[in-house]
C-alpha cells in the first residue's frame, strides 16, 4: 500500500541548536490527520478485517546533543530541535513536545536509539500517564515504537543524572522518525450500553456478565488487545498467551491470526493490552493507561493457510492478581468435523473490554472457496458474537484448550455480525498447521492430553474436549465393549463387530 499521507512538521521543530540566551520553549513537533485519513479509518477496504483505528506520519525528527557543551548549560536552557535542554543539580534534562490535534493517543516510533548509562527517555501526558526507555531501547536494537500515551499532546523527557556530561552531550543523539495519532475508533470514553459499549453491536455479550463456562475462565487471564502497525496504518486485533509442552517453562508465545499481523516489523510494533475487562453494567474505559501491557514481540511462525501468527513476546507476561498468569493450553486434534462439539471464546469485538461468545462446530455450514474445512473450522453462534478487533482472539473447546483462532465470517451477510443464520464463524485450525507451531509449543497436546480412541470410561481420550460422545456408552445394557472400545474377537463388542488391524481393532 503506498503511503500518501506526509507530515506537517512547523519549520521551527527542524534539529538546530538556538543562541545560548534564555529563549521561549520552541513549537512542538507536530502532526495532522488530515481529512483523508480520517476517511480511511471510518470506511476502511471492504476486505479489511483487522480494525483500522490510526495512521502513522513521518517525522524525520532528529535530536542531537552535541552542540552543547556543559559550558553553554551553565549559562542558561537551549532551544533544541523541539525542546529545551537545562541544567540540573544532577546532569541535565531535555525537554520537548508531540502534539497531534484531534487524536486520542499517539505513539512515538525512535530510530538511531542509544542512551548512554544514567539518561533515559520518558513519554508523559497530563493523565497520570508515563512510559521510560533506556539504552538501545526496549527490544534492544535502537529502534521501536513506543507505548501508546493518551490523548493528542505527549511531553518527551530526556533525564541524565551523571558527571560526564561533556561526553554525554556529544553522544547522544536520537530520531523521531514517525509519529502515530490514533482516532477515536482506539478505545475511549463511553457511556454504559445495554449489552457492552454503545460503538458495539447489539448482541456482543460482556464477558463480565453472568456465569462463564470453566474452560473461559483461564482464556480470561490469556487473553489480551493487540495494537500494531502495518505500513501507514495502526489496528487491533486479539489473541492470547499458549502454552509450550514444557511445564518448566513459562514462555511468553501468542497466538494471533496471519491477517492480523505476519512481518517482523509489524510483530516489532505491538503492544498487547492485558485484563482489559469491565464488571457487568460497567462503564467502558476512557483511558487504557491502567492496563497491564507487553510491549514488542517477534514472529516465531505463520501462514495465510489455516490464518495463525505464533508471536513471541518480547518480555514476560504481567503477573495476575499478584501469581503468574496462566496460559492456554492446546489440543491438536482435528474438530473441524466434530459436529456440534461447544467452543468458546474471549475476544475484544470493535476494541472493546473482553467479551465472551460461545459456538458448535457446524459441519452442514457451506465453506468460503478460499478457507476449505479442515484447514478451518466452520461453527454457528449460539450466545454472543465477534465483529472487528475479534481476529486472532483464541477458541477453546470444553476442556479450556486451544484448537484455532479466529479468521472471520462467512456467509450471505458478513457485515451483519448478529446474523447467525446468514453466517458462519470460521476459525483457523491448530491441528492441520500443528507441526508448524510445535517446534515452538512442543510435547503432544501442549496440554497433557495425548489423543487415543474414545472410549466409555468417563475420559476424553481423543482429547476433542467431549466425555464419551459418540454413542460409546449406548450399549443397551450389554456390559463388553461400546463402540470405539478396544478389541481382539466380535465377542469382545456389544456389536459383534470388531474391525481393524492386528493389535488395533475397536469396536464398531
């Protein structure tokens, strides 16, 4: 997608050192959603799934210390670039300004990052609001795209607190390459709707609500909102923490869907929004501040076939009501035919708090030419609904497991959410990309469960989520082997039917 928006950045924020005189703070570094842009975000392409909730706009900002001296600081502030540089008791602080009128949030994108030890960068608003950055930044590589800080106006404070601060100043240097104000689709004040907030359809359900099935309430601590960019947009999506095979480890994997995101770059970018949730009749957040948030990540597997993106967060998942945070586990085993097998979910529908739904395989559902069965899997709502910003949420079956994320709808009218008839969820399937994904998840299942024939012994032993389905226990008061039960002779069998190979005959 070519980018055809530019910045407008005032010619006063262009990187210059002023006369050492106690000058009025320089203009701030500025950007503008512009009308067009603002068209975009409000009817984005017809094929878009992910939400569309912001732009980016280059800056090409640099900040450049080494014109100053400790001598000049002496001698009163400097303008520079969009700040003002000042002594202090302990070194020296730079202070400067983003601004983009009309956005709820802005991001700030640094390039050519490297602090020396004792300085860091801080991003502030007037909201309580505060994110700090040191050395090469927070994924080590000099280049990032900060945490998003409410509101239009963002206050950028360079501290170091040293005595070197000659050679300080001739090292430090850093760009502001692009800026990313978000429009008011991010999520932002709210009053109260009937079913969760008032900018989501009717029949998305709070998750907060009611009495959630117990395979829900581990996906309630694994899920979070992702934000991130992709070329010179910003969207959110969901997804949730997965656990690896080993239960020593505690590695921070995430699944999401490949329409979401698929690049490093845009893995580099995100920032995932944790315990985003409301009460039931709560009020929808004016602010994201006070939630817990990871912040980078990188790509450790995906494909357009089956729609999932494994990512790697970049730091340890926040801990949950003061213990570590569960993951997902996963089930590989194929339910894309499983008819009526129950499925569930958390997702944040048009970026709202955590909502809940809940689906049944439908095998009677006709496919979409470019996502055959198998590959995914077809279901119909039967509580609550997914719209924009659900992709990549995780689906768990009964037993809390994970077997696909979500790709979208198909059916006669995709724009209606709540037209279940019309329509059909489809979820990518873990199990046809699972040998992908399991160099990184690993051990079986990832969950404990390892698949076998289904039996009639109060189990799940296809690991499908299901107790003895299937009819295993419709023995009609014959006390050997119901269906799937293991065998060697016909007598073995309620049926009088035992089929198979030598050694791995069951009952038919």
């Amino acid at each position: 997608m070519t980018r055809f928006f530019r910045a407008v950045v005032l010619a006063s924020v262009v990187p210059a050192l002023l006369f050492a005189v106690d000058l009025p703070t320089p203009e701030p570094l500025r950007v503008t959603m512009d009308v067009a842009d603002l068209a975009i975000i409000d009817a984005p392409p017809p094929t878009e799934r992910r939400l569309l909730v912001g732009v980016t706009k280059a800056a090409n900002a640099e900040v450049d210390f080494s014109g100053v001296t400790a001598a000049m600081l002496a001698g009163g502030g400097q303008n520079l670039a969009f700040g003002r540089i000042e002594k202090t008791d302990a070194g020296f602080r730079w202070t400067g300004q983003i601004e983009s009128s009309g956005a709820s949030a802005l991001r700030v994108h640094f390039t050519e990052f490297n602090l020396p030890s004792n300085a860091t960068l801080t991003l502030s608003n007037g909201l309580g609001e505060a994110y700090s950055y040191a050395g090469r930044g927070p994924l080590d590589s000099g280049e990032f795209w900060s945490n998003t800080v409410g509101g239009d106006s963002v206050v950028v404070t360079v501290n170091y607190a040293g005595n070197d601060v000659g050679r300080v100043l001739q090292a430090l240097r850093f760009m502001v390459a692009d800026i990313g104000p978000l429009s008011s689709k991010f999520p932002v004040a709210d009053e109260q709707a009937s079913t969760l907030c008032s900018y989501n359809v009717e029949c998305i359900e709070n998750a907060g609500c009611g009495t959630l099935p117990s395979a829900v309430t581990v996906a309630r601590e694994a899920a979070a909102m992702i934000l991130f960019v992709s070329g010179p947009y910003q969207y959110i999506c969901s997804g949730g923490l997965v656990a690896d095979g080993d239960t020593s480890t505690h590695i921070p994997y995430f699944l999401t869907a490949n329409h979401c995101l698929s690049s490093s770059t845009s893995a580099s970018s995100l920032e995932a929004y944790f315990d985003y949730k409301i009460a039931c009749g709560g009020t929808c957040p004016s602010s994201l501040g006070a939630y817990p948030r990871v912040l980078g990540s990188t790509v450790s597997a995906t494909n357009k076939t089956s729609d999932f993106t494994l990512l790697r967060l970049n730091a340890a998942a926040p801990a949950y009501d003061g213990r570590q945070r569960q993951f997902l586990a996963t089930n590989n085993t194929a339910v894309s035919g499983n008819h009526n097998l129950a499925l569930y979910r958390i997702s944040h529908p048009a970026g709202a708090p955590q909502a809940y739904s809940a689906q049944t395989v439908d095998t009677s559902r006709p496919t979409c030419r470019s996502w055959p069965r198998g590959s995914w899997i077809y279901s119909s709502d039967t509580y609550g609904a997914t719209e924009g910003g659900s992709s990549g949420s995780p689906v768990v079956n009964a037993s809390g497991q994970v077997v696909g994320q979500l790709s979208g709808a198909c059916g006669y009218n995709v724009n209606d959410p709540c037209d279940t008839a019309s329509n059909a969820t489809v979820d990518g399937a873990l199990a046809a990309y699972w040998s992908q994904v399991e160099p990184f998840l690993g051990g079986g299942d990832g969950g404990g469960c390892s698949p076998t024939t289904e039996v009639c012994d109060g189990v799940d032993n296809d690991c499908d989520g299901e107790v003895d389905e299937g009819g295993v226990c419709d023995t009609g008061g014959c006390t050997v082997g119901g269906s799937g039960a293991p065998c060697t002779a016909n007598g073995d069998c309620c049926s009088g039917n035992c089929k198979g190979k030598p050694g791995a005959k069951t009952c038919k």
